[in-house]
C-alpha cells in the first residue's frame, strides 16, 4: 500500500519488514507464485502493478498538476479467480492466466490501459466518452510504453485478430495490420456495438498524429518531440471531450461539433485563442483525422501558424553530474528558445518511452536543472525540449542523456566557459584548471584522459596522466591548443577521470575562426544572417526586390515573420531595398559597444524625392523579438539605383539585428506596409568586447566553478556550441518513484513503496474552473479551458463498470452511462486555451496615394481588419494578436490590400485578387 495505490491480492496478503527501503523479491511463475517471503500476497502481479500504476500516475501528475483524482488512491485487484479479462468499475480488476491468457495483472500495458479507464472518468467531462471510452484508454497505455501493441503478451500463443506481430488484444497501428487506416465508414459496418472496435477509430488517428504526420514533411520532428507534442494533446484536448465523433453522422464529418475529439485536439495545439488562423500543428492533426474520417473540413480553413522563429535545433547538453541522490544537467542555448522542457524516464526502453515532465527553465536563466530524491545505483534517463513563443511551440529535442547517481569517491570540477583560437594571429594554448577532491578521506589514483571532437581539426589537448589523493584535493592542468596548421570550425573538448570504480567527464566548446574578415550571409531563421563575427555582413542578392515583385527571396526577409512589403508597382521601376551592409569602420572585427556603418542599396521610384530609407537597430540580444530602435530616416540624392550609408553605435551584447524600411511617402516607421514599401532585415553576431584578438591568448581562463560534484558518463558527446552561462544547480520537482525496475513485460524485480506525495507540481497551464459535459448538439467551435480542473471522485455519482478487453467475459457488455449531473447546455465551440482579450493588430488608416491618383482609386484603406472573424464573439478574442512590440510609431501603418467585402477598383486592389467589380468590393 502506498500514497496513490492500494495492491489487494486475492492470493492473499503481504507482510514485510525491513530497515530502510523494503526489497520484495522477485519470483518466476504466475498467478499466486511468490519469492518465499513477503506474504502470500507477494506475487508478480501484486509487484509489476504496483510500480507500473505509480509510473504513469507521476507522468499523469506531472501534467494535469491540479487533477484530485490523480491525488488521491486507487485500489487495484489481483489475481482474481477467472482469466482472459481486466476492466475498471471505479478500482481496476485483474484476472489469474488461463484459457490461453496471460495473467493481465502482469501486463503493463493492461494496467495503463484500466487506469486510462478512469483518467476519463475523471477528468474535466466528467464521465467515460461516447461512443467508446476503449480508444482513449488505449491512447494512454500506448503513449506510455510507445507501443500500439494493447496489452502484448494478452495471448499466449497466438496474435490479437488482424495483426501482423501483436499478442495484445489489439494493435492501433494500421501498418501493422491492414495496411489501411481504419475509419468511420468502417466502423459503421463491422463495429455494431463494440466498443473496442468503435475505439479504434480515433485511436489509430492519434497514432497516426504520432508515428506518421509530425515526423514528416514539413515537421520532420524527431521520435521524443514527437511523443512528447501528442503526450500535451492528449492529456490537454481528451478531458475535454465527450464525444469523440458522431458514430451516426456522416463519415468525413462526424467530427463538426463542438467537443468532437478534432475540435479538442486542435484547441490543445492552438498558441492564441483563436483557430480561425491556425495552429502551430493544424495540418497535421486535420490529416490524421480526415484520414480517418471525424475531421471537420468546414469549421476552419486548415492552416499551420503560430510559431514564427522556433528553436531548429536540439539542445546540447554539455555537462552530466551525478552525485547522492541527484543528477545535475547543464545544456547550451538554442536559438530562439523561450524556455526549455525537462522530462525524465528509466527502464530498458531508455527515452522512448512517456516521460514526467519534471520542469521548465526559462531561456534567461541558467541553462541548469538538479533531478533530487533519486535511487543510487538506479539509472534515469532525460531529454531537454526547447520551446518557442507559446506552450505549442516545439523546437528538437536533445539526444538522450543517461546518468546513475551514487556517492562517488571524489568530485571534479572545471571553469566551464568556451575557449575561442582567432586563427588569424599565433595563439598560446588556453589551460584551465580542475579541482579533484577526495570524498569522506578516499585514497586512491585517478586516472586521467582527453579528446577532442569537431568540425576543426589542428586542435589538441594534454592533461596529467594520472594523480593520486591521500584523502586531499589536488589541481589538474588541462590544456588546450590550436595548431599552425588549425582550420576552422567549432567542437568539444572533454575530460574523463576514473578510478576507484568511479568516472566522471567534463566537456567545454571550442571555437577555431580566422575574425576579421568579411562575411557572407545566409538566410537563417526569418532574414539573412551572419553566424560568424567578422569586419562585415553582406546580405549580397538575398533582398533584392520587393515581396512578389522581382520576386524577392525568402520574403518577406523579417526576423519576427511580419509582411511589411507592399505588392504594387513594377520591379526596378518602383521601389525596393535590394542590400544591405554593415561593416567594422576599421577592417577588423565588429565589436559590441563600437561604431559600425550602414550601407543600404535601394532602388528609387522616379527623381527619389518622395522615397524615404528608415534605419534601425535592436538593443534586444534576442533576434527573433527584435525591439526597434530609429538611427536615421534619409531621402535617396536621385532615382534608380542608389547607396544610403549611415552610422550607429552598437549596443552590449553579441546578436544583432538592423532593419531598412524603404517607403514612399508616408512618416518615419519600422513597417509602414504601404503598396510600394519594402522592409528588410539583416542580423549579424559581434566579437565580445572581452575578446582581444591583438593578443595571442585565446580566450581568458575563468576561475574554477564553485560546483564540485561527481558525474557519471552521459550517453553522448557534449555541446558543440557554446553554453550561456556557467553551472548552477537549480532544485528540481520532487516526484513520486517506486525504486523497483521498471517493467514493461512481466517484472519479477522488487517494488518498493512510493515516496510520499510530492509537495509541488509544475505548473504547466493556468487553473480554470472545469468545462462540464455539454450535450452532443453541433455548435460552431469548442471551448477548451487551458488546464484540466480536477473533478473529485466523492461528488460524482457511482461508477458502473467499464470492459476493456473482451466484452463476452466482462461484468458488463456495455460502456459506463454518462453521469446525470451534466449539464445540457452546449457551451460554444471557440477554444479559449489563451486570453481572449489582445490589442489590435492595424488601426484603421487611409493610404498614402501617389501623386496621380485620386481618393477614389486608392489602395484598399485597410489591410487587415481591426478585429478578427470570429464564429462565436462570446469566446474568440474580440481583436487580433499584436504583430510587432510596443514602441512602433505613432501613426498608424499604410495597408496594402482589401480583404473580403471591402471596396475595390481592379482585382490587385484585392488580397485574393478578386474583385466584383458591379458591387465594387472584393470576394472570398
């Protein structure tokens, strides 16, 4: 018995009494077998169950912090006296091994699947989901273990029906079956009132979601990124469903209602409140369940946005320190990162498997996190996900990092700061300092080694073969060098000591460049970019043009994703911003806090006298939230091609970011938007200040960290890009961890009991009260609330009981009814996961016109509307998400082109090139 779970055996009861953790043995055989000790209620059941339920409760904690339920303690039967079955009537049932069947009570997955039960039950809706609680209970087994296989090793000597290599009761991956996604059409014929059959439907899709669609074009996301994106759906969107799709609607539509499960899952995914733009995955998730047919093509137009600049690549972790009881991690910063996820699992399927959410770290912070209250010996594996500008956002995650905490023998600690070769003078070897300290009065060698590894080559490292502590501290010399013959590149340097049955590494970056010299740029990220400092950037013909006209590359070339590029006029006859250059004013490298200057090639409609060139910088050291400061506003000498140059002091800090906003007429602006108007970026990095490439040393030696803790050997090699800042333990959640083996078939390995119930939970979303159960009655778009609300299982009404797995043996042949205390009011369908309330994106503003034309044959006034479509007023923001930062000019920006039922002339007066031109305004 523990703090979440009570085990009662029917084989009897459990007794044991040890000092310290309690060791339960482990035994062969099934059913009421037992290790000799313990009680009669010791069995593998009893022991398997215990762990495997407190493993996917702690995952369940860990996203839905504010769930009662999950507080509270759930009673789980063994080894009852029949066979082939499990199902949930409030507790969770286990049948004894016969008839061809395993004991189900030794399953993992079985467990995850009758927990699942009641995970629906109790969630925001309250009650088991029509027109099958099955699939959802499988979603979860699934997504814990990473298999679609439900229940492997249910029988025991044959396949589950249709299935290629499954021996559960069912596999909800069709290419391990069919061949074909299983649909609702399908389902109409050969269900009838099979719930599991019924399930499969959007089971499959969500796997489907998974395995298939995320981690293809144009997401590509890797298998963990991938888990962990579905994992937030699901444990977001499923509690708010009470109705997967209409099993007797129309296939290919049978998800157009309001708390369809495409509806919840597009909410969950959703980054602003508003689905009528889009979500960061809507493409995705719209395929899996047309595929299956319980979409809704109707209710929105099927578009992915919301997540401009996201982090590209996978964080690297670039020190693993293990000590008593704890693991310290310390990662490199990714660009255009917010915050960083970090998730923890263990058993022999490493990281592919669910993982508890343990935390988040905010970019600005230290790049650190301290795992507490682990088991010594016992083996945990982490990943760390960065995050972009909302909870949907989803950068790569980093490679799966192994660590073993223990008491080591002595501790290791290093200045951890990167060491930069300027391969363009002689440079003298970097040599930093490591402390090695004896623990508790350890005598004995340690035995040292280094390695380097990288896209440079030339580069070398030397440290002391070997030191011996007599219960002291000594100092060790690693030394780092670059070559005459260095090229260059950027890498890792990693330092191992063993001894006394014990290693520990540590990892610093290495950047090897010959500074000063002129640098291309290449587009990266939203504008060409510069990734290496040098005397100058040069975005070369990568802005050469206006948007559609020329056309320009990569438009519209802005760091924060925004259009400000108007679409009239003529390439090379109008206006445009072509280039831009920014250079050291001496020839050596740029520097922060040195003056730097401008060179802007634009083209100029006419004699130039109506185009104006607005400069500005960023003194923000974040490029994808650049925050807009004026330089200089000048007017081109004449037309055609001309050079603008100008000067600006660059602030503190390493990234930058300069923007030209070349426009007709109109006042000075970082984004004006008029029809001729054409705004560029060009970011670029600076040598530090600190960095004096004129003396030959490298980069300075830091004094040694005041962290000196032990670390076991981490699974990959560390960062090949620089960390941000120095280590920095940062305590962690405390969790819940039973300290048997985990175990994903039959455990025979010990349990032990639980910690007690954790004192903080991350808090992943903002509490709201919980969304009651609406009737199935359409509507036209969902309301979700951000988190699940906890629903407690002492007000709900009796629980009937609910079959998992083969309906004929099951107490009862039908799913649980839906509680009489929901409400038959239908909620609107508009998710409000976000706030409902934003500044206007463009304020009303009448065009500038060229001297020619008359108001009445102006360019649309508007380009954007200033409030949003909604379909329901009541829960979609009343006014569109801010587009740019706070400080933009005065004056309201010029627009470009009509949207639907706004006036128009021509069909390029229309951002649909379309145009009634009776009625005078433009079409859909």
């Amino acid at each position: 018995r523990g703090p979440y779970v009570d085990m009662v055996d029917n084989c009897g009861t459990d007794s044991l009494t040890q000092s310290g953790g309690i060791n339960w043995g482990g035994s062969g055989g099934t059913d009421c077998t037992t290790p000799g000790f313990g009680g009669a209620g010791n069995t593998h059941s009893s022991r398997s169950g215990f762990y495997e339920l407190n493993k996917i409760m702690e995952i369940a904690r860990s996203r839905l912090p504010n769930n009662s339920w999950l507080q509270g303690r759930l009673r789980s039967n063994m080894n009852i006296n029949n066979s082939c079955n499990a199902y949930w009537n409030g507790s969770i049932n286990f049948y004894r091994e016969g008839n061809g069947c395993g004991n189900t009570g030794e399953i993992a997955a079985i467990f995850d699947h009758e927990w699942g039960h009641g995970m629906d039950r109790y969630d925001v809706t309250s009650g088991i989901a029509d027109p099958s609680g099955e699939g959802i209970a499988d979603l979860y087994s699934a997504l814990r273990l990473n298999d679609s296989c439900i229940g492997r090793g249910f029988y025991l000597s044959r396949k589950c029906s249709g299935c290629i290599s499954c021996t559960g009761v069912r596999d909800i991956d069709y290419m391990k079956k069919s061949g074909s996604p299983f649909t609702h059409s399908n389902a109409k014929s050969s269900c009838g009132s099979s719930v599991h059959c019924i399930g499969v439907v959007y089971s499959e899709a969500v796997w489907d979601l998974y395995k298939r669609h995320l981690q293809s074009p144009p997401y590509n996301y890797d298998d963990n990124t991938a888990m962990e994106i579905v994992t937030r759906m699901t444990y977001i969107g499923a509690g708010n469903v009470a109705n997967w799709f209409s099993l007797n609607g129309t296939p290919g539509s049978s998800g157009c209602f309001s708390n369809s499960g495409y509806h919840a899952y597009l909410a969950a995914d959703d980054d602003d409140g508003n689905l009528n733009n889009g979500t960061p995955h809507m493409n995705a998730i719209f395929t899996a369940f047309n595929e299956h047919q319980i979409a809704c093509p109707t209710s929105y137009d099927v578009k992915d946005s919301g997540c401009p600049n996201n982090p590209n690549s996978p964080p690297i972790v670039i020190q693993v320190i293990s000590s008593d009881a704890q693991v310290t991690l310390t990662w490199a910063s990714v660009n255009n990162a917010v915050k960083y996820e970090v998730l923890r699992t263990e058993g022999v399927h490493q990281c592919a498997q669910g993982k508890v959410l343990l935390g988040e770290v905010s970019a600005s912070d230290q790049l650190t996190w301290t795992d507490t209250g682990l088991q010594n010996g016992r083996e945990y594996y982490y990943i760390i996900v960065p995050k972009g500008q909302s909870d949907s956002c989803y950068g790569p995650s980093s490679s799966c990092i192994a660590a073993i905490p223990s008491e080591g023998p002595y501790l290791m600690s290093c200045p951890n700061d990167s060491v930069v070769f300027n391969l363009k003078y002689t440079t003298s070897p970097n040599t930093r300092q490591c402390t090695i300290e004896a623990s508790s009065g350890w005598s004995g060698t340690v035995n040292f080694a280094c390695s380097t590894s990288g896209t440079f080559s030339g580069v070398s490292c030397t440290v002391p073969s070997s030191i011996y502590l007599s219960g002291n501290s000594a100092l060790v010399d690693l030394t780092i060098a670059a070559g005459t013959s260095a090229t260059e590149g950027d890498g890792t340097v990693t330092l191992t000591a063993t001894g006394g049955g014990y290693s520990t590494i540590f990892s610093t970056d290495v950047l090897a460049g010959n500074y000063g010299i002129a640098q291309m740029a290449s587009y990266s990220n939203g504008s060409p970019m510069c990734a290496t400092y040098g005397a100058s950037c040069d975005s070369g013909t990568l802005l050469d043009g206006r948007g559609t006209r020329g056309p320009e590359e990569n438009q519209p070339n802005t760091r924060d994703g925004v259009d400000c590029d108007g679409d009239s006029g003529t390439y090379h006859s109008d206006e445009s911003l072509d280039r831009l250059v920014v250079r050291s004013l001496n020839g050596d490298d740029m520097i922060e806090g040195t003056t730097v200057e401008i060179e802007a090639t634009v083209w100029a409609w006419s004699t130039g006298s109506s185009d104006t060139l607005d400069l500005y910088y960023s003194n923000s050291n974040d490029m994808s939230n650049p925050n807009w400061q004026h330089i200089v506003s000048k007017t081109p000498s004449g037309g055609g091609q001309q050079i603008i140059t100008a000067q600006y002091q660059l602030p503190e800090g390493l990234n930058h970011v300069i923007r030209g906003n070349f426009r007709y007429s109109g006042s000075r602006s970082y984004c004006s938007r008029g029809s001729w108007d054409d705004a560029d970026d060009l970011a670029f990095v600076v040598r530090p200040l600190a960095l004096d490439t004129d003396s030959p040393t490298g980069s300075p030696t830091a004094s040694p960290s005041e962290s000196r803790v032990p670390s076991s050997e981490p699974s990959l090699h560390p960062s090949l890009t620089p960390s941000t800042s120095p280590s920095r333990q940062r305590s962690a959640l405390p969790s819940t961890k039973p300290s048997s083996e985990p175990s994903l078939t039959p455990s025979i390995s010990p349990s032990k009991k639980p910690s007690l119930k954790p004192s903080t939970e991350p808090s992943l979303n903002p509490s709201l009260n919980p969304s009651m159960k609406p009737s199935s009655s359409p509507s036209s778009s969902p309301t979700l609330p951000t988190s699940r609300p906890s629903v407690s299982p002492s007000t709900s009404p009796s629980q009937s009981v609910e079959p998992s797995f083969e309906p004929s043996d099951s107490p009862s042949s039908s799913p649980s009814t839906m509680p009489s205390l929901l409400p038959s009011s239908t909620p609107s369908l508009a998710p409000s996961l976000q706030p409902s309330a934003n500044p206007t994106l463009w304020p009303s503003y009448t065009p500038s016109l060229r001297p020619s034309e008359s108001p009445t044959s102006s360019k649309n006034p508007t380009r954007v509307p200033t409030t949003s479509p909604t379909k329901n007023p009541t829960s979609f923001p009343t006014t569109a998400p801010t587009r740019f930062p706070t400080n933009s000019p005065t004056k309201s920006p010029v627009q470009s082109c009509a949207l639907k039922n706004e006036p128009c002339v021509k069909k390029d007066d229309c951002c649909k090139r379309k145009c009634d031109k009776k009625k005078k305004i433009c079409k859909k």
